[in-house]
C-alpha cells in the first residue's frame, strides 16, 4: 500500500501548498516512516546535544554526558505531553469546549530491538542506529552524523563567475558531500521576495551538481539555491538548504586576465610545476577614504567594493590551474570566509601568516594532489633579527646606526616560509618562501635589512628542515629592479656604495657591503615593465626568484598588454580587482 501510496503523490502537481506539503509529511509518518534525530558526543566534552524535530518544533536538548538516561526521557516525554497539552487547548478553546487532559506520553529508547537501561549513562545510551520512541513517533539516531555547521553563500553573484559556498562541517568530508544547485525560476521571483526561504517544492529548476557553480548571463536577475548533503564516505547527514540573499548580477565583460587563461587551461605535468605570485589588495586598504579619493579616484566605488574583487579575485586565481600560489594583502576574513573555500574546491590547501598589530597578511596555497606541507618557518622579520643568534652580524651593523634600528624594529613585516614535499616523489622538497618588504619610497635600506633577514631564515631553514631543496622565492618585495633588494638577489652582493644606503632621512643612512646566503637568484618572470600600475605611479615591485641550477623557467604566463590595463585609466578597475597585477610561470626541475 505504501508503494502505491508514494505512487500516487508523484503524480501530484509539483506546486503544493503548504497544508498539502504537511499533510503528505504527516501521511508517511503514519505509515512508520522514521524521523531523524542527532546526538552531538564528544569525549572529552561534558556535555551532549540531542536534536530532533516534535510536532513541528525543534528541539536541541544540552545534556551531561555522565547523566541517566531515564532523566533525559523524562524531559522528552514531558515536553511530549506539553505539547500535546497546547494543541488540545487550542482545539477546544476555537470549538469552545472542556480542555481534555492528554494521556502521559512514554519515552524509550531501543538498540537492536532492545530497550536500553535507563540507568545507562547518556554517552554510552545513544549509539548510531539507536531508536528513540516518544509516543507513537520513532526516531532513528545519528551519533555525530556529518553535519554542516557551517552554509553560505557568497553576497555577490556575478554571471560567468565561480560561486564557491563557504562551508564547514564535523565528521564528514567536503569531497564526499553532494550539491545540488537550482535557479529561481522567473514565475517564482515575485512570489519569492520577502521570503527567507522559497518553498522548495516549486519554483526552482535543477541547474547543476558540482561543488562550484558558474551562473550564466541567463541567470540574471534570478537568486540561487544550494541543497548539500553532508557525508562521510556512505554515511550521510540531514542536508541544508541556502538561499542566496541577493541575484545574479551582470558580469564586467572581458577582464584583463582573460586572455592569460588561455595559457594555463590545464595544470603543468609533473614535474613541472605553476607558480603564482600575487599582491590582491587589502580591503583595509582599498576602502580608506585616501584610496578612494587620492589612490585610486578612476575606479568605480562599487568594483572596490570586497564582494565584487572577491569574484574577480577567485576567477582569476582558479583560472591559472596553479601548484603553488603566494599571497600578499590577505585580509584575515578573506582567507578564512573566501579563499579557502573556493580553493579548496579546487584541490589547493592553504596556510596563513598574519602581519603583527595588522588586519593583514600572507598566504600560501598547494595543490594537494601533487604537495605536502612537511612544516612551515614563519617569522617576524624585526623580532627574527633581534632575538635569533643567526642575525648577530647584521643586528651589530644596524645598531651603529640608531635611527635605522627603531625604524626597522618598528615594522611589522613577516616572512612566511613553507616546506613542501612532492607526493609521488618524496625525494623532492621545495622550500617555499612569501613576504611583502616595507612599502615606504624612501625605505630602500630598511628594504635591504629585511631581505638580509629573510634570505639567512631561509637558508637555515633548508640547512636544517631539507637540505638541498631548491628555493622559490615570491612576493611584493617594494623594490624595482635597479634596487639594493633586487641586486642583492639576483648578484648575491650589494656594495657600500648603492643608493639605497641613503635612501631615507640623513640620521637614518649607513653604508656596508650585505652578501647573500644563495648564490645569484634567477628572476623567473624577468623584469616587466611593471606589475603596479595606479594613477601615479607604474613599476616592476612583484617578483618570483629561483635558484637556476636547481629549477628552470619553462613557461612565463605574458601580462596584461598595456591597453587592457590601461582601458580604465589605471589598476583596481570594473575589470581588473587589484593594483598589482599576478605573476604565473612555470618552473622544470633540472633534473
């Protein structure tokens, strides 16, 4: 009869009103379908949670782990008869009728057919596959079924753009999880606004079941549904359900990164591997009221907007099929709340680094498939060069000149070191290192300082952590390409004499030779005629440094052409998120 019965509704129009949905929902319950309830137990925790749904109101009930079971079942079967006591009292009273007083409602709880001592304590009483008997209702038990505990979706959807949701979850695993997206039909947008949640049963049509959905221009206008299902390899949880607040909105048309994915349609071939560096702009920096009106004044308010870059930002960064991306101007929520999410959907962890008293910081991400992180060696690069015996010989250069060492102690710059292992080659360890140098124009000498540190962390942390592994070196490093920085790099030495010495306030100037823990380094993406390119400014600060006799250059990603990044005047633009632009290339080991 049952097989017959649930024939029948699918025969039923799709678009049931909410009694019908209820009343079908009501009809299965009686023909013994169960419920679901879930038990959250940790060990270690003192308290457990039981949630189940009773007669139509959620219940979530904190529970001592040690307590008897009976006392919980107690409480169930009270909140029961309370509730039952409610609904006869409404009955009557609309009917004008003596309240009837509802018969004592009985709660078990069963495990293989057997009833489960009431004297058990509740960590050990409900088990997975557990049924719970409140009345005539039966609920099978889930102890810590995989649950979403954290589903959202981004505030700004723009068509031809990835939507990422940003989800968390507990005993269960994202890759085995199932999505199913839909689009709001047009007959469905009128009926849906003011409406938290669109009656699922109607006005949605199936668009996708991947993780990562890319709306179409046809989906202007229209809000998106996600439906996922928490799993576990076969075990799954109570799905969820997301509604976007806001509509697909109209995309910027062709961007300036663009063209490059032509060069990076799929990921480099082991052993080879793509490498991007990437100064994203900080939101705290794009929305000070001097960005606005002084840095960037030809830029739409609403493209620096963070939800908006956010997009660019994740089409772009997806779109290179990188093994390895470093970050500067990370803001702590972006990573967090965007980022990760959306890299991890396309198989890259990542690792933060915040800059010390700041909102900001560095990040580095690699494709899982391929890396390992065997350890990372973060550090600060003022207090590196104060409290690590390894600076003693700088630290004693700088102190002769006390102006310099306040200013250099006051900076809060960070180095992020990152050490990774190939997965099919565990012979092969890359130390990967990730900074963004002090910004200021006139800070060439505390630039210099800051990459003497770096350089000495890094070649320790090779000596120690794995010796012989190549050095890839990327970041925002400030300096141009006739800098102290740049021929410390890529010379191994900086004379006495070099501008940048003087390069700041008189009482602030020093003059020594600084040499390189490495031999000459390698600027992988050479030296393009810039990579920053704002309203007063265009030059070449961006750089991914390699040891040549270690790795070579394979492929070099060409940049914007000037036009592209010229078509609205200047970098962040509608097109274009940041006021850096990426650099990606492909190294080879050389053997």
């Amino acid at each position: 009869m049952f097989k017959h019965l649930l024939a029948t509704f699918r025969l039923f129009p799709r678009h049931l009103n909410a009694h019908t949905t209820r009343t079908v929902k009501g009809t299965c319950c009686l023909l013994g379908r169960m419920e679901t309830a879930t038990v959250r137990c940790l060990p270690g925790e003192p308290k457990l949670t039981i949630s189940f749904c009773l007669d139509g109101s959620q219940k979530h009930m904190l529970r001592d782990q040690g307590e008897e079971l009976g006392k919980v079942l107690a409480r169930i079967a009270k909140h029961k008869v309370r509730g039952q006591t409610k609904k006869k009292l409404k009955k009557n009273t609309s009917q004008q009728q003596p309240a009837e007083v509802p018969e004592p409602a009985v709660a078990k709880l069963y495990y293989n057919g057997d009833a489960v001592p009431e004297d058990a304590r509740n960590s050990d009483a409900w088990l997975d596959g557990a049924v719970l008997h409140i009345g005539n209702d039966k609920y099978s038990i889930q102890r810590n079924a995989p649950t979403f505990t954290t589903a959202e979706l981004p505030a700004s959807l723009l068509a031809g753009f990835p939507v990422c949701p940003k989800l968390e979850m507990e005993f269960g695993n994202l890759q085995d999880c199932e999505f199913t997206w839909y689009i709001e039909n047009a007959s469905n947008k009128s009926s849906a606004e003011g409406s938290d949640l669109p009656d699922q049963d109607s006005g949605w049509t199936e668009m996708g079941c991947k993780r990562v959905h890319v709306p179409s221009n046809n989906d202007i206008g229209c809000k998106l549904k996600l439906r996922c299902t928490p799993k576990d390899g076969l075990r799954s949880g109570s799905a969820k359900e997301i509604v976007s607040v806001g509509a697909v909105e109209a995309g910027p048309g062709t961007c300036t990164f663009d063209n490059r994915h032509m060069y990076t349609l799929k990921e480099a071939e082991l052993p080879a591997l793509r490498v991007v560096s990437y100064n994203i702009l900080a939101d705290i920096y794009a929305q000070t009221e001097l960005s606005k009106t002084v840095l960037y004044p030809y830029c739409a308010p609403y493209a620096l907007q963070l939800d908006y870059r956010q997009n660019l930002i994740k089409k772009e960064l997806t779109g290179y099929n990188a093994d390895i991306i470093c970050l500067q101007e990370v803001d702590k929520g972006v990573f967090a709340d965007s980022l990760v999410p959306a890299f991890d959907a396309f198989g890259l962890d990542g690792v933060f680094r915040i800059k010390d008293k700041q909102h900001e910081g560095l990040a580095t991400f690699y494709r899982r498939s391929k890396y390992k992180l065997l350890s990372h060696h973060d550090i600060v690069l003022s207090q590196a060069l104060t409290s690590d015996p390894i600076h003693a010989q700088l630290l004693a250069k700088v102190s002769a000149h006390a102006s310099l060492k306040d200013k250099l102690i006051q900076r809060s710059t960070a180095l992020q070191v990152c050490v990774l292992e190939e997965l099919n080659a565990p012979s092969r360890k890359l130390c990967v290192a990730n900074t963004h140098l002090y910004w200021h124009p006139k800070g060439g000498n505390i630039r210099l300082f800051q990459m003497g540190v770096a350089l000495q962390h890094v070649s320790h942390v090779i000596r120690e952590v794995a010796p012989g592994a190549p050095l890839i070196f990327c970041g925002d490093f400030n300096s141009i390409p006739n800098s102290g920085v740049f021929q410390l790099l890529s010379e191994a030495a900086v004379s006495e004499f070099h501008d940048d010495w003087c390069s700041s306030w008189p009482e602030e100037g020093c003059s020594m030779e600084m040499l390189s823990t490495f031999p000459p380094l390698l600027s992988a993406c050479n030296q393009p005629a810039y990579t920053n390119y704002v309203g007063g400014f265009h030059g070449c600060l961006d750089y991914i440094f390699i040891q040549p006799d270690k790795m070579q250059v394979e492929q070099v990603i060409p940049l914007p052409s000037h036009q592209e990044v010229t078509t609205y005047k200047a970098l962040p633009s509608v097109s274009h998120p940041s006021d850096h632009i990426a650099l990606v290339c492909d190294l080879r080991w050389n053997h």
